[in-house]
C-alpha cells in the first residue's frame, strides 16, 4: 500500500471513530462500515482523479483487486470496467490491511493507534 493511501485512510478512520461510526460495539464491523458500506469516492472523474493523486497505473490497480480476489475467492469474478469500481475496491483492499496492521480491540486503542500514523 502506498504510503500516501495509509494516510488518507488514517485519516478518514480517525474521523469515523471520532464521528461514533466506529464504535467498541460494532468493532467487528469496523471494515465494513468504512470501506463497504458505501462508497468511498463517487463519480468516474473524481476517482480517475485519485488515481493520479497517489500516482497509481490504472491498469495496476485493477491487478490488484483481480489479484485479492484470487487469493481470498479462488478466482477473478469482478468485472473492473470503470474508475470507480477499481478505486472501491482497492480502498477497500487497504482499508481491511491496514485495519488488520493495526489490530486494535477498542475504538480508543484504534484511535491511538492512528493518531501515531497521521
């Protein structure tokens, strides 16, 4: 994951936590409710344009989302034929590593945890 995805994602589950959405009793929903429940970006330019902003080849992105569900499903099922789709997917790729980089047990130890990474 690059370094500059780790920190917008710190950033954007600190906030969650501090908001309530992120709580010791959803923890074991806390990858869900970030990366999952929604979308993280909406729109194909705004997600074309975070791509270049982390400075990601599309078609890299798009390995790794193939390549995740390779490892975890057996097989490359998705069908990754816009910007948005691959920039969802690949959030949620490195919201689940980083979520589990920093395994925490409750919100205050997760929120510690990210205030040392920001």
């Amino acid at each position: 994951m690059k370094n500059s995805i780790k920190i917008e994602l710190t950033s954007y589950l600190l906030d969650l936590a501090n908001e309530g959405v992120l709580t010791n009793n959803n923890r074991e929903d806390w990858h869900f409710q970030a990366f999952n429940e929604d979308y993280y970006i909406i729109g194909y330019y705004e997600c074309n344009m975070w791509l270049q902003k982390h400075d990601i080849d599309p078609f890299k992105a798009v390995s790794v989302c193939q390549q995740y569900e390779i490892d975890n499903f057996g097989e490359a099922s998705s069908v990754y034929d816009n910007s948005e789709k691959v920039v969802n997917m690949l959030v949620y790729i490195c919201g689940e590593k980083l979520l589990n980089e920093l395994n925490v047990e409750t919100v205050e130890e997760l929120k510690s945890e990210l205030l040392e990474l920001v």
